[in-house]
C-alpha cells in the first residue's frame, strides 16, 4: 500500500439522500420544446439542507443528475393547467406576474417554485448482473406556491 499521511484526510461525511416530500426549488434552466408543445424546467433545491444540491454535484462531478425536471405542457388542452404552473410562479415571487408573462421561457429561470417530490418505481438493471430490477427515483410529482410548501400544506403521493 502507498504511504499516506493520515493525519492530513479528512474523513467522508455519510452523503444524505433527498427524501420524498416538499422544497422550495429555483429554475435553473428551461428549454422549449416546440414539436411537442412543453417546456422542459431544470431545478435546484434553494433553501434548506439539500440547498444546490444539484449545482453541487454537476460542479464535482460534472453530471446533471442532482436537479429534478419538470414537463409543462402547454398545448392548448393543457394551457389551464400551465396558468396554474404560472399562478405558483406569481404567488412565490414577487417579481413575476403570470398574466403578463411574454411566453419567452428564459423568464422563467431563477424564479422560485414549491415542488413535491414523489418517488417512482421503475424497471432497471443491476449493475452487476445486467438483470431487470425494481428501483425507484424521485420525480416531481407537482409544483405549487412556495410558501405552501414552507407552511408544509402539501401532500406527497
């Protein structure tokens, strides 16, 4: 084995997973997908212990796989359910106004937004084996006022 200076390493803190449940996340990124008719919304968790998690890892390890995604559609079919998407906006942050909103996607980012996070279960593969195996992820589940998610008025599915 090398010889290594123990004295000068700092021991591993025991890396805490993100739990189902509620946070108050900012936008990171939004990408419009026309063909499909969604906005394809990047987020970060901002406040609380879990705070930029997601920029913290890309940062260490390059990987976007800390941030969450969300899919607004905003096909005519569901363009009620983006106002109410564009309603958390307005009521988490002051600055935001939905029915002014100029439908430029860039708007969007740094704004805050209360998320719930619900896990999912879904078919992978082991590592090892290369056999199917049940794993579960987190996805949001929805985005609402921020200050709900602060109050803890929220259910997790």
């Amino acid at each position: 084995m090398q010889a290594t200076n123990w004295n000068e390493i700092e021991e591993a803190q025991v890396f805490e997973r993100v739990q189902a449940g509620g946070y108050v996340c900012h936008i990171v990124d939004v990408k419009d997908v026309p063909e499909k008719q969604y906005l394809l919304v990047t987020l970060d968790i901002a406040e609380g212990k879990f705070a930029n998690r997601g920029a913290e890892l890309e940062e260490r390890t390059g990987n976007t796989w800390g941030y969450y995604t969300a899919y607004r559609s905003y096909k005519e079919s569901a363009r009620s359910f983006f106002k109410s998407f564009l309603i958390a906006l307005e009521k988490s942050n002051k600055r935001f106004n939905a029915n002014r909103f100029s439908n430029n996607e860039k708007e969007l980012i740094d704004l805050l937004v209360g998320v719930v996070l619900g896990e999912e279960e879904y078919v992978g593969q082991d590592r090892e084996t290369k056999a199917p195996k049940r794993k579960t992820r987190l996805r949001v589940a929805s985005t609402m006022d921020a200050n709900l998610i602060r109050a803890g008025k929220f259910k997790v599915p």
